[in-house]
C-alpha cells in the first residue's frame, strides 16, 4: 500500500489510534524477541534467497532509532546500511534505481535501505520536480521493480515509520523551546527549505527536505 493512497491512508490512521504496549509489557517480551530477531538473522544467512529491508517514515528521528535498534540487537557485522543522498545529475543519466542494483544482498545476505526510492520520489513531488503524472509513473516503477525483486526470491522487509502531526508539533515546540530541532533551513532557487539529517550506523549522512510555505 503507498502511504499516500487510499489504502495508505487508512494504514496511517490506524497507527494514530494510540495504541501502545506498557513498559512492563515491553520489558517481559523484550529478551525473546531479541533472542528470536538474532536466530532469525542467522538462519537467513542459510537461506538460498537475498533479504532486503526497507526503513523510510515521515519520522526522522524513528527511522534512526530504528537502524541503531536493529544494530543493538542483531549482529550488525552482516546488517550493512546504504543511504543515498538526493539524485544529482550523474545519477539521473544513469538507469532508474542503478545504485539499488550496485549494493543489493546476495544469497544468504542482509541488506538495509534507509529512505530509499518512495523518500526520493515524494521529495520530488514537494519540490515540484514531478508533476503529479511523472509522480504516480515513478511509484509505478517502483513497485515493478519491488515486484521483480520479489519474483525473483527476494524477501522485501519494508518498514514505514509515522509521526503524527500531533506529535511532531510537540517536538518542533520542545525543540524550540531547547534552542536545538532536529532541522535547519535552507534557500534554494529563492525557496526555503525545511532540510532534515539522519546520519546512518555506518556513518552515511541521510537527508531529504521539503518547502516551507
């Protein structure tokens, strides 16, 4: 489902209902999950098929609680990160998604994504780099090439992680008020923009902006 969808959508709403799990709920489940998370690594290191996970989210912060998380628990000797930075022009002359194809898992390997093709894509279509039909062309090819990765015996792991607004007015306050925000602005072709970082476990800087109106 794209979060942006009609299906999206109803996914992201279901993630506002403020469910959670208590700190006693946590704690007790905590050591078998990991103890679980840790085997399950290593039987897909025999597993004859690659294993790709995807992390993006409008949550910048969650998505790297996420890579350090999955680093502390799992064995992060086989759980490479990879992290673009924003197409420039070489990339564009390029074939669509060559620097997927340059780091994907083989056999029996691990491989994450963080942000990865849908982050790009929206960051496009915010900044008016796609219109709305070169929008939905892009997703389309998205999801063929997921597909195909699939097809071909891929196990495609994808995590979406939401911040809702509610949520992200009370950071940006609390920041504000410690002087500190997980952003800054930026001007491009006279526009600000608003300029996210994400530094990855194996020191790749992550980033994405949007315009501020």
């Amino acid at each position: 489902q794209r979060p942006g969808g009609v299906g999206g959508q109803r996914v992201l709403e279901a993630a506002e209902r403020g469910q959670k799990v208590s700190k006693q709920e946590y704690e007790q489940a905590l050591p078998a999950l990991r103890v679980d998370l840790l085997n399950a690594q290593y039987d897909l290191r025999e597993a004859p098929f690659p294993t790709l996970i995807l992390v993006a989210g409008d949550d910048r912060i969650g998505c790297n609680e996420v890579l350090h998380v999955l680093h502390e628990w799992m064995d992060s000797r086989y759980l490479p990160v990879h992290a673009f930075r924003p197409a420039g022009e070489d990339v564009r002359a390029r074939p669509a998604f060559w620097r997927y194809w340059w780091v994907l898992p083989g056999r029996g390997e691990v491989g994450v994504y963080l942000g990865g093709m849908p982050i790009e894509a929206v960051t496009e279509r915010m900044l008016g780099e796609l219109d709305e039909a070169g929008f939905e062309r892009r997703l389309h090819r998205i999801e063929r090439f997921e597909a195909t990765l699939v097809d071909e015996g891929a196990l495609l792991v994808k995590l979406w992680i939401h911040l809702p607004k509610k949520e992200h007015r009370r950071r940006t306050r609390k920041g504000k008020k410690r002087g500190k925000v997980d952003w800054r602005v930026d001007e491009r072709d006279g526009r600000k923009l608003q300029v996210f970082f994400v530094v990855a476990p194996d020191g790749l800087c992550y980033y994405f902006h949007q315009p501020i109106e």
